[in-house]
C-alpha cells in the first residue's frame, strides 16, 4: 500500500521523521488550543484490521467474541481521554487499482496455499508469520464499531484520500492508519496503527514536513515523488529506467543506504535540481518520459490533490472543468499568473464553476422557446447534420446557458447549468421543449445498453444527444455539517444529489481533453436511474448500514477477496460458486428497473477470488428471477413502506432470495438468533452434497454452546488438532454470514442484523472442537457439553434443517453411510454444479469444478438444475 519503498525509506533511511508521542498528551494541547473543540482522530480502519486482530487463533473461522472485545477496549481507552474517533472502511475498489488489487489478490492466494500445506504437515495452525486475517473481518468491524456506537463510514471510493480529507477540512488531531500515502497528502498528523501502544497510548508521529527537509522537497513536491517511484495508481515498473537514470548521475550516494533508500534520494535529487528549474515553465511531459503514459501520470498526481489544494506541477491553459479520477478539478484562470494551475474544487466554495467561451464562435446556437417555464432552450448543432436539436435546461433555471468550444474541432459545446446547484435533483419529470422548426417534443430517455440519458427528438429522428449526467458523483461540491466540530464535511458523506454542469456533446465528435493535461474525463452513470432508491442505498452505504448493494446499483461490479479454501480439495466448492444464486437472485431484485425490452437485466461483474481464477477480467453474472409469494415487491415498497405488515412481505423475499419459500414456517418457528443460522444451513446443505449429519451437528453444537461461554473460556478453548476440511467449513460459513449482511440489506432488513454477527453465533475454536469430535462420533450429549437444554434445543434445529432438506430432495446423511467413493455432486465423480445455478452449460457436467476455467464468461441460470 502507499508509496513503493518509502515505508523502508523512512525505517532506515529517514529514522528521525518519526517521533514518538503520546496521545492524550496531543488531545490536552488540542483543548487547550481549540476550546470547545472535541479532538478527533481519523481512522483507517482497513489498515488497522491485524492491529485489532489479537486472538491467538486465526485460522479456524475467527475467534469473534474475542476480537469483538478487544475492538471495545480500543474505543474505551480512547474515549477515556477524551478523543472522538471515526472510523472509515473502503467502500469499493477504483477502477485505475485494478490491477494491485488483483494482484495482491494473486499474491494471497499463493500464501493460502502454503498455508494449507503447513496445516496437512504439521497439524497445527502456522506462525504469526504466516497470519491471514479471518473472512469477512472487515465486513463485520463496521458492525462491531456501530454496536459500539462509534461514527462508521464507508467511502464512495477507496477510503484514504476521504480519510485525508476529512482530517484536513475537520481540523483533526490527526490520522491513525499504516499507508504512507498519507505522507504525501497534505493534510493533518500522521499516525502509525502499528507502532500504538494501547496502554499508554504511545505512537510513532510521521512527520512530512521532515521528510521535506530530509530530501530538499516542498511538500508540494510530494506527489510528483510518489508517482515517480510508484504507488497504487502508477506501477512501479513504469518510471524504472528515469529512476535509474536519476541514480546513475546522483552525486550524494552512499554506502551504507540500500538501493532503494538512495533511489528515493536520487530521485528527489533531481526534482529539486532539475525540474524545479523549469517549474511553471514547461510542461512535466517535456521534462519527463510520460509518453502514452501521460494521463494515467497526471491522473496519479491529482489523486492526492484535496479540495482547495493545487500543485505547481500542472502547468497549461485554462480550458474549463474535468473530473479526475471522480473529482471535480476546475482551472485557475488568473490572467496575472504566468501558472495555470489545476486545483480540486473548494467544498465550501459556492461559486458557481465558470465554463469558459470561445470569443470568436462560429457557429450560433439557435434558441427555441418553451411555453410553460418561459426559458429558452439551447440548441445543439452537429457538424454533418442540419438538425437542431433542442436541449431543455432545468426547471429552476432562468439563466441563458454558456458555450465552451474546443479549439481543436471549433465546434461550440453547450454547457447545461443549473442556476441553483445546491439543490437536489427534482424529482418530476424534466419538461419538454418544442422545436420551432420540427414542433416536436423532445423527450429524455435512458438507454439500456449505456445507461445513459438520450434526448431524442421525436419518435422520427434517429438523431440522439447524450447528457452527461452523474447523480450520484463521488465528488461534490456539497458538504453536511458535522455534530462535534461546526465545520463541514466532504464529498463522502453528504447524501445531497445535485446537478453538476451537464455538458451535451455530439456523439459524433470525439473532442479532445480540453486541459490538456491528459486525463480524461469520466461519466458514472448509474445501473439504476431511479434517484430517490438509489439515494436511499448510497446513505446506507456512506453510514456502514448495507454491504454491497449500493456498489451492485451504481456500478454493478462487486469484489470479494480471498478465502481459506484449499485450491487441492475437489469435494468442497469455492464460497463464490456455492452463494452466487444467492446474489444472481439479489441482483434481479435491485436491478428490476434496469430490465431491457427483452426483459432481462444487465450483467453485474463479479471480481471474486477462487482457486484457479486467474482474475483477468471479471465474471459477468446475470440476474436470476425468483419466486416471491405475492409477487416480488418494488424496492420502494420494501425500503419506504413502513407498514407493520410489510415485515412479512420482507422477510418473503429474504426466504425466496434463499429459495427457501416452502420452509417459512419452520423458520419462523425458531427462535433468535438462531432463525437467520438455520436459514444458512438449509441453503448451504441442500447445495453441497458433501456436508454430512456430523457437519450439521458441529455448526448446530458450536451455535449453542456459544451462548454460555464467556470469552475467557472461549480464549483458553483448545482443539486437539487443526483439520484443513474443518478450516475451509469455518471459513464458508463466515462467508455466508456475510452474504446474509447482503441479501437482508437488499430486502429492506427483515431481520436484526445482530441475529448473524459471528460473536453472537459462530465461534472458530469452538465449532473446530466440535467438529473433531463429531467425526469421531461422540454422541450429541458430549458435543453439548451435557447441557440437557441445550439438548431439546439442538434436537428442535436439527429438525427445522433435516425437514426443510428433504422438501429439496436431499437427505443428509452420515459418512457412514457413504460409499467408498463418494465425493458428492460437488466431486471428481459429481455433476459439477448441479445444484448451483451459477450458469455453467451442462457439457460441464462431470467435470470438477476447479477445473473449469474462471473469466469473463456470462452466468445464467439453467432451467434442469435446482436453482
């Protein structure tokens, strides 16, 4: 993560840039400096996950009541200090890092595999230094961290450069992570999670300013280091040979420095000698070998640009506004300065963003003249057509609308403003306009292949304008006031839609970046064009109520990372295969509106790691329709409706989202927490053939001996041995806890999501106990630990399970009852994914399925198998 080598720079290099300090020290400073001000730090949750991790145990599940312990602790000592925390978690994966995480994802994989080999060897769990946090750890902290009543966010992007802007506009004490990114911002005090010492609240302070010194840099400087030595948007091998270059005439070298540590040196070097000579002069693709890499480069160097900040580096003519990376860069145009410089928009700012003009236009704009609003309505001209096609401006707008025109094609841009920006997105339809040649109304309508919004102009026309629309941008100008600190927040956590500057250009032309600088400018349009739901699902997402519904509505790609699954054991099937009719079943619920005139929903991109993926390109997953007593209520009537018998009508869709309709009233039967676990086990028996009646007891066993066990006895809690089948079985269950998070979102929470967080019903330790001594056939009353309750409890689970199985034709069974060769339907000998649904053709059909090759194949349903 971070910059590359800076991290082992710093450590041996740079030593004395790290001071030591002393957290409610720095908190009294604070008060006494900002009276009534509470000091609040920001913090990197997804860098602070094996900090917090401090269960001995890691490989069997999770040791959550453990782990949810030592989270409370953590808040504790701070709060008593006096210190506010929040808390951050990345929302989703940027498109410009890919490629690192697939390929830390790559890297993972390699270390589960030595892990399981350890476990087969040995028996026993590997080292710490071998430690693979548990599945779905970063899901379940959000959850841990608001039970705990702490301010939890999840960013519209990775999380750091939200962490380092909320720092900065929120004059924080500082930031608490482990990413050296966050020496480059320029921003608040940068803290390290890893050199914390919760007792006396000790840490190690970063500081840039020192780096600065160390290397004869501005802290302007330092995005320009960063991207030249590599970070998660420029690879590392892109500027390698400039680098060495800089190393080879570097006259300071020293020896006792390692390579990379005299690189940084070198490279640094000639920023201040060299390229600050000709700063605001020439352009950095004059003075450096960007070649075809030059917008990805600029793209790195803006990334760390926080609202109201600019770099000198950027140097060209104002040209008008571009979104970089999802941020709004507009361009200084003081005709004073001799620097054009890009900066990110203020969010305090309530200037409008001023579009510049060509002065000499060659063509005019015709206006036609709506009759209801009174505005006059722009007309955009293209090139080879004669046609005029009206443009409607927004309702609230009596401003006439500025031209930006392209010096290139000479060709006039119109540019759509509204003249109340901070307003939200009306909600009535757009108007319509009449041409004064063709008297037709133009109409606004989505395309369902782009998504985009098409302005037509009549039901003859064939010419089409797209609108750039983007609803929901990463990147607002808006800010929401925050309840301790009487300052404004940014982008991530405002909730408002506005209406940025829509810009209508022929589709025809292909204009060039009018900056110059080389990244382009981007469109997010949306899987889901209704705002209001979509709005909904992007507050959930932002406060770390949901999981992946939004990013399924906004962008339709999701990710999962890796699973303790053993890439060697062709009787267990990966987690992503067994849950995804479960998803494709999500998806057709949240996508319903997005259904083209063959009625059927866009694919949903799926980048989920799995033994033998090599992740080149994404699953595309289609939609799978399902089943609803009643019939499939919309999703306002499942998020919006608050009538008390809408509770049934939601939980209906969980079951049927399961495909577990028939079994509600068994269901409904069992008692909390245990109903949502049953709900699980059903699914996941009736899918994999190769879990057995000792299997079921185990998870029915650990479920209920977990309620009478505190967490000093669950942390002196020893299996005899580690067993790879029970690791993977752990793991799988965890990962389905996690899809319950989803599918209860999706469905408007029909259940208390408290029900199937794991340290209310999973623990590792305990469930690997018992599953050894299931598999030696210890009778139930010692798996229940001679509880003669937890006897009629277990007996009445088990029912619900085995009941529920048999309406699917399939009766769980014991090993001893299996043949010799019996590998299940998930096996060598099996029917590959019979009981999966996830779209595999049936030429696969006995075929393992680790040996079906992953990519970017399309999954639909298959009307012979069971889902």
């Amino acid at each position: 993560m971070g910059v590359r080598g800076l991290q082992g720079f710093v450590g041996s290099t740079c030593p004395h840039i790290c001071t030591v300090v002393n957290f409610k020290e720095l908190a009294e400073h604070h008060r006494s400096k900002y009276p009534g001000c509470t000091p609040t730090i920001v913090v990197d949750a997804m860098c602070c996950l094996r900090y917090w991790y401090t269960p001995e145990s890691w490989i069997c599940g999770g040791q959550w009541r453990e782990y949810f312990s030592a989270l409370r602790d953590f808040v504790k000592t701070f709060t008593a200090v006096g210190i506010k925390l929040i808390f951050f978690f990345d929302g989703m994966v940027e498109q410009d890092k890919r490629d690192e995480w697939v390929k830390r994802r790559l890297k993972n994989n390699r270390e589960i595999s030595r892990i399981f080999h350890y476990i087969k060897s040995h028996k026993e769990q590997p080292g710490r230094n071998m430690f693979f946090i548990p599945s779905g750890l970063a899901v379940f902290t959000r959850f841990a961290l608001k039970t705990l009543g702490q301010e939890t966010l999840c960013s519209l992007q990775e999380a750091d450069y939200e962490v380092a802007s909320y720092g900065l506009q929120h004059n924080c004490l500082g930031i608490l992570g482990e990413d050296t990114d966050y020496l480059i911002y320029d921003t608040c005090p940068y803290f390290s999670i890893s050199e914390l010492c919760l007792e006396s609240l000790d840490t190690v302070m970063l500081c840039r300013e020192k780096l600065c010194e160390s290397l004869g840099l501005r802290v302007a400087d330092l995005p320009l280091l960063a991207c030249l030595l590599g970070n998660d948007i420029i690879p590392e091998g892109m500027f390698e040979s400039f680098r060495y270059k800089c190393l080879s005439s570097y006259t300071s070298v020293k020896e006792n420095f390692d390579k990379k540590g005299n690189i940084i040196l070198a490279v640094s070097d000639h920023i201040s000698k060299v390229l600050h000579l000709y700063q605001g002069e020439r352009k950095l693709e004059e003075l450096l070998p960007l070649g075809p890499n030059k917008a990805l480069f600029y793209k790195g160097m803006a990334s760390y640009l926080l609202p109201g900040q600019k770099s000198p580096w950027f140097f060209q003519k104002p040209k008008g506004v571009i979104t970089l990376d999802k941020q709004v860069i507009s361009m200084s145009s003081d005709p004073e300065s001799r620097e054009e410089v890009p900066t990110c928009s203020d969010p305090e700012s309530k200037q409008e963003v001023h579009m510049c003009s060509d002065p000499e236009p060659r063509q005019e704009v015709p206006m036609c003249s709506d009759p209801e609003p009174r505005q006059e309505v722009p007309m955009c001209t293209g090139p080879e057509s004669r046609q005029e096609v009206p443009m409607c401006t927004g309702p609230e707008s009596r401003q006439e609308v500025p031209m930006c025109s392209d010096p290139e094609p000479r060709q006039e841009v119109p540019m759509c403003t509204d003249s109340e920006p901070r307003q939200e997105v009306p909600r009535q339809e757009v108007p319509m306009c009449t041409g004064p040649q063709s008297g037709q109304e133009v109409l606004i309508w989505t395309d369902p292949e782009s998504r985009q919004e098409i302005l037509c102009t009549g039901h003859e026309s064939k010419q089409e304008v797209p609108i750039c629309t983007d609803p929901i941008s990463k990147q607002e100008d808006s800010m929401c006031t925050h309840p301790e600190i009487n300052q404004k927040l940014p982008v991530a956590t405002d909730f408002e839609f506005k209406l940025e500057a829509l810009m209508c250009t022929n589709p025809e032309i292909k204009q060039e970046d009018p900056t110059n600088v080389g990244p382009e400018i981007k469109q997010q349009v949306t899987m889901v064009s209704d705002t209001e739901i979509l709005k909904i699902a992007r507050t959930h997402h932002v406060q770390a109520e949901s999981y992946l519904v939004y990013n399924i509505m906004s962008s339709g790609e999701i990710e999962c990372s890796n699973t303790l699954e053993d890439e060697l054991d062709q009787a267990l099937p990966s987690q992503a295969f067994i849950y995804r009719p479960i998803r494709q079943r999500v998806y057709s619920l949240l996508l319903e509106d997005c259904q083209d005139v063959a009625s059927t929903c866009p694919a949903v991109k799926e980048w989920f790691v799995y033994p033998g993926n090599p992740l080149r390109h994404p699953d595309l997953v289609r939609p799978l329709q399902m089943t609803v007593p009643g019939g499939t209520p919309s999703l306002k009537i499942l998020w919006l409706n608050q009538e008390p018998e809408m509770q049934v009508r939601r939980l209906d869709t969980l079951l049927a989202c399961f495909n577990l309709s028939s079994s509600r009233e068994e269901l409904q039967a069992v008692e909390s927490p245990f109903q949502a676990l049953c709900c699980l086990l059903i699914y996941l028996f009736v899918q994999v053939d190769t879990l057995c009646l000792e299997d079921l007891h185990a998870f029915i066993a650990q479920a209920l001996c977990l309620q009478g066990k505190s967490t000093s006895q669950l942390v002196n809690l020893q299996p005899d041995y580690i067993n790879p089948r029970a690791v993977q079985l752990g793991s799988l269950l965890v990962r389905g806890l996690t899809t319950l998070v989803l599918v209860n979102s999706a469905c408007g929470f029909p259940w208390k999501m408290s029900d199937f967080m794991p340290w209310n019903i999973f623990d590792g330790k305990l469930f690997h106990q018992k599953y050894l001594q299931s598999e030696k056939g210890y009778a139930v009353e010692v798996l229940l630990e001679q509880n003669r309750s937890r006897l009629t409890k277990f007996h009445n689970l088990k029912a619900v399970v085995c009941k529920a199985c048999m309406k699917e034709n399939r009766r769980i069974t014991g090993r001893a009852h299996w043949g010799s060769h019996h590998a299940g339907r998930w096996g060598r000998q099996g029917s590959g994914y019979h009981r999966t649904g996830s779209g595999y053709s049936r030429s696969s059909q006995g075929q393992p399925w680790r040996d079906q090759g992953p990519g970017s194949r399309q999954y639909e349903h298959d009307q012979w198998r069971r889902y």
